[in-house]
C-alpha cells in the first residue's frame, strides 16, 4: 500500500504510518477541494487493486477521514482527531469511500 500511494503523492507531500493500518497523509499548501477529492479517488484506486502473493490475489480497501488545516482547525491534534472521526464515518459509510469532516 505505502509503494501505490507514494507513486500518487508529490514530493512535499508526508506519508507514514501511525499505527497499525491507519497511516496519515499531509498534503501542505492545497487549499483546491478538487485536488484533494481527486487524490482521495487515485488512492482508494490504487489501494483496492489486487495483489498477487504467494499464489493468490488479495485485495484490500481503504477508509479516509479528511481534515483541512483552518478551516477545520488551526491544531494538528484537532486535525488528527477531526480527520480519525471522518475515516470512522467513511468506514460506516462503506468500503473504498472518503468522506471531509466537515461533512459530518
């Protein structure tokens, strides 16, 4: 997964891994909505193209939260926080799917 998404991302742009399977992305100086609801889709795609291992595809899904920096919060506990409750509605909401948090 890290591989797919960092072919997507920009250079700027901040990957990791929090913890387990929950990873963070920092896209800095985007304020265009649309550059982000088309990043959300390049890597729901990417993720959910199956991989061949150890003899079989295994296919896998992924659930994004999104936080924006002011106009959600000027904290980046706020933003984590705000960004980790959107992934757990995107969760509810069914698989592959992004959702902002100020759309809660």
């Amino acid at each position: 997964m890290i591989t797919h998404v960092k072919k997507i991302i920009r250079v700027e742009d901040t990957f990791a891994r929090i913890s387990g399977d929950e990873f963070s992305l920092i896209v800095e100086e985007v304020s265009d909505k649309n550059y982000i609801d088309v990043l959300s889709k390049k890597i729901l795609t990417s993720v959910s193209t199956p991989i061949y291992f150890n003899g079989s595809y295994i296919s896998i899904t992924c659930s994004i939260g999104i936080s924006r920096y002011l106009q959600d919060s000027d904290t980046k506990e706020n933003l984590i926080h705000f960004a980790d409750l959107a992934m757990y509605k995107a969760k509810e909401s069914g698989k592959s799917n992004y959702i902002y948090f100020e759309d809660l």
